[in-house]
C-alpha cells in the first residue's frame, strides 16, 4: 500500500507583523488656506446678492434663506472644485 507524501499548504501562516506607524496629518500650507478663504468669500457674497436679489423681487423671507443657502453651498464647491482642478489645494 502506497501513501502519499504529505505536501505543505501553499501559504503557509506567517508571524503577524506590525502594523505600519501613523504619521501625524499633514499641516495646510498658506496656500490652501487662502484658497479656502477664497472659496468661503466667494459662497459669502454670492449668497448675500442672492439673498438681496430674492427679496428685491418679493419673495419671502424663509425663500430667500433657502436661496441664499443654497447658493452658498453650490458657489462654495463651484469654487472648491476649479482651485482644486487648478491644483490649489
């Protein structure tokens, strides 16, 4: 009777090695801060002229809010994105 030779198996468990050290996040450089102060006066003001425009116009209050709102949100990543694409930040 033949019996086969035992094999070993193909990944055989190695020690659990030492995860990586985490290095502290890096400090933002002057120029993504501007850039972000860029991007915030830019929201900033075209959500204050949205916010004039609306109420100019007659609408309500709380309408004028949610534009000036959402104007702030949309001109803050409008901006976010081309300083980003321009590689500002």
């Amino acid at each position: 009777m033949n019996t086969p030779a035992p094999t070993t198996p193909p990944n055989p468990p190695t020690a659990a090695a030492e995860p990586p050290a985490v290095s502290p996040p890096e400090e933002p450089t002057p120029m993504k801060k501007m850039a972000i102060l860029v991007s915030l006066s830019l929201a900033t003001a075209a959500a204050v002229i949205a916010l004039f425009l609306t109420r100019h116009y007659g609408a309500e209050p709380l309408i004028s809010l949610g534009s000036a709102g959402v104007t702030f949100i949309g001109t803050y990543n409008l901006a976010q994105n081309i300083l980003e694409k321009l590689g500002y930040l």
